[in-house]
C-alpha cells in the first residue's frame, strides 16, 4: 500500500507542481533556517560561526524531522484516512519536477519573445548567481544548469530517501538542501557558517547524483539525444565543478545536447572560477531548455520506476 502512497505523491507532482497559494514544508523550512541564522549570527561571531553553522545544520534537520514525524503519528491517531492523505501530501511536497519544468518554459518563452532584462530576472529567481549582465545565451545556459542539477537534488535524490524512509527521510533530505541552497555559499558572507551545510549536502547528494546522471544517460537514449556523449561527458567532467556532485547531472545534459556548460560566474559580486562542462561548440538557445525539460521528465520517470521496481521486490 505505501507503493500506492508514493505513486500517488509523484503524479501530485506531475499534475500539480506547487501552486504558490498553498502551504508548503519547503517555506516553513526556508523561514526556520534564515530566523535561527539570524539568532546565531548574534551570539556567535569569527571562527565560532563554523560552530554556529554545525547548530543550525542539527537544530534545522533535527527540527524537521521530529515535526513531520509527529504530524504523520498524530494524523494516523486520529483517522487513517486523514494518515494517507498527509503521507501522501508531504511525499508530494518533496518533488519539484514540475515547477522546476514550469519556471525554466517561463525563461524559454520570454527569450523566445526576446524580452531580455525580464528573462534576466526570471533566471534570477531560480540561480545564485548574479544575473543582471547576462546574455540570452548566458540565461539558457544558466537555466539549462539549474535544471540539470535540480534533476538530481530536486526530484531523484527526493524519490530515493522517500523510498528508504517515507515523507519523514525526504523532508530531512529536503532540510540538507534548502540549507545548502541558503547558506552553503563559498563568500565571506556564508564561507563559516554554511560549511556545515555545504559539506552535509555533499554527503547527501552523492548517491543521487551519479544515480541521476545513469538515469539522464538512459533518458539521452529513449529521446535520441546523444545518449553516447551524455556517458562520456559526465563521467570525464564530473569533477569540472566545484561541488563534487553537480558535474555528473550537468555532464549528461551537456553531452545529450551537444553543448558546453559551466564557466566563470559572479556570486554576490564575488568572481568564481570553474571550469567547463562538455566539448560542444554550438550557440545554447531556448531550444536545449526545452530539450533540457524532456530530459528532467524523462530521467525523473525512469527514477521512479526504478525505485518502485526494486521496491517491490524487497518489500
């Protein structure tokens, strides 16, 4: 029956994605970590924020775990319909394979209508990075990037803790990466206090993401994308990257499609240096975003039958 429970959450995800009117774990969970960042910037300063940042990685994790726990035993005490419909509900919120899908068409139809500065602040909202001087072809490939790695940390590595431990492991994944995403910046800024975080999310993240990168290399495949390329480039680039999970996703796209990712970017005003991903040499448009959303689809598909297949083999 919990094979049911996780069906139903993935094709919440892929019929709903999240409306923004409704209430999400993801907010409480962002609104928790920027309140209690902002408590221990107060009490501890210099070298103690590496301290401070261990305390805000246990305290939010923890926090999410226990809470989503007792909300899943206090539903089944009282009925266990209203237990199915909170099981599958915060299994759901987890996935964001479709809003992600929807916020890169957003990017792909306004460059598309050549509206620049409005694509520059839609990219904006769903990289770190600073993007008010980029170029049409800076914005595709800056959401082609965000795509290819929340392929892996947004919708694979949430559907392999949800299948290890229920809406409880995946909500705790999701609190490694929200923080991650928040304060694991590599600036003066996050350097200390996101270090924790930063480190945890790695560790997080390993599995998941060369899982994802197989799966994106079967997707090539199924598409007719060079499913060839997408093998090799994400295995001789996966360490082109500054995280040691990121390059594998993003090696997969770039080499289905033909194209070069990565490079040099500006972080909060600060320059960081990466190297490349891929060998493509062909101008990035708005078409390998959407190739870039058949390839999420696909992979993410693939994933979950995988998963539910072993699944039900073991269970």
């Amino acid at each position: 029956m919990t094979l049911l429970f996780y069906t139903a959450s993935f094709l919440l995800d892929c019929l709903l994605g999240d409306p923004y009117s409704w209430p999400h774990p993801i907010k409480a969970i962002g609104n928790w970590i920027q309140f209690l960042t902002n408590v221990l910037r107060k009490l501890f300063h210099a070298k103690a924020l590496y301290f401070a940042g261990g305390l805000l990685f246990v305290l939010t994790v923890g926090m999410t775990g226990f809470v989503s726990w007792l909300i899943l035993y206090l539903s089944a005490k009282i009925a266990f319909w209203l237990y199915v419909a909170v099981f599958i509900y915060l299994a759901y919120t987890t996935l964001a394979m479709t809003c992600l899908a929807k916020e890169a068409r957003k990017i792909e139809r306004t460059l598309a209508d050549g509206d620049l500065a409005a694509a520059r602040v839609q990219v904006g909202m769903i990289v770190g990075r600073d993007t008010d001087k980029l170029s049409a072809e800076q914005i595709s490939k800056a959401t082609i990037e965000t795509v290819a790695e929340n392929t892996a940390d947004g919708v694979i590595a949430p559907l392999f803790y949800l299948f290890i431990g229920g809406p409880v492991l995946a909500l705790m994944y999701k609190a490694v990466n929200t923080l991650d995403s928040m304060v694991g910046y590599k600036n003066e800024k996050y350097r200390a206090i996101g270090f924790v975080s930063a480190k945890m999310d790695d560790i997080a993240n390993f599995i998941p993401a060369r899982l994802s990168w197989l799966f994106l290399v079967i997707a090539s495949f199924i598409l007719r994308y060079d499913g060839r390329a997408a093998w090799v480039i994400g295995l001789r680039d996966r360490k082109n990257h500054t995280s040691p999970n990121c390059a594998y996703p993003e090696g997969a796209v770039a080499g289905a499609l033909g194209i070069t990712l990565g490079g040099t970017h500006e972080y909060f005003g600060e320059t960081v240096v990466k190297p490349t991903i891929g060998s493509g040499t062909k101008p990035v448009t708005q078409t390998e975003i959407s190739q870039t959303i058949h390839l999420l689809y696909a992979a993410s598909t693939i994933a979950f039958i995988v998963f539910a297949s072993i699944y039900l083999i073991l269970f």
